[in-house]
C-alpha cells in the first residue's frame, strides 16, 4: 500500500501492474487509462482495479492524491 500525489499536469507514465492494483483517489480528480489507452476521468472517492500484468497510466490536470493498494489478487 502506498499513497501517490499526482502533480497538476503530472503523468504515471504507462507501465504494467505487478499484481492486482486497486487505485483510489481521496483527493482531487484526474484521468486513468487501461490496456486500450482510452482516458477515463476519475474523481476523489472512486476506485479503478488493474489487473496483474494490465498496461495502465494516470494524470492529472489540477493535481490528486491518490491510494494505491497491490495485491497477489483482489476480490471486489
């Protein structure tokens, strides 16, 4: 488990998921892509679950904290 801040206009550059990864925002909002590289906006108090192995990245215009949590697996 660790906590990320995402810098206004920051990026995680696109990478794979080393086990199942649950990603949460708790502050700010900013964007989330999966395998197929469509942005998707996220905000704080939602979640977003990457697969082992899944190719993802994240960003932010205006900046967000941001909870992630890795696992061997996730039941949800």
């Amino acid at each position: 488990m660790v906590v990320i801040e995402v810098e206004a206009g920051g990026v995680v550059a696109r990478h794979p998921a080393g086990g199942a990864q649950l990603f949460t925002v708790v502050l700010g909002s900013g964007w989330v892509s999966g395998g197929d590289g469509e942005r998707q906006a996220i905000t704080a108090g939602e979640t977003v679950l990457w697969e082992s192995g899944e190719s993802h990245e994240s960003g932010s215009d205006e900046g967000m904290r941001v909870l992630v949590v890795e696992a061997e697996s996730v039941d949800v």
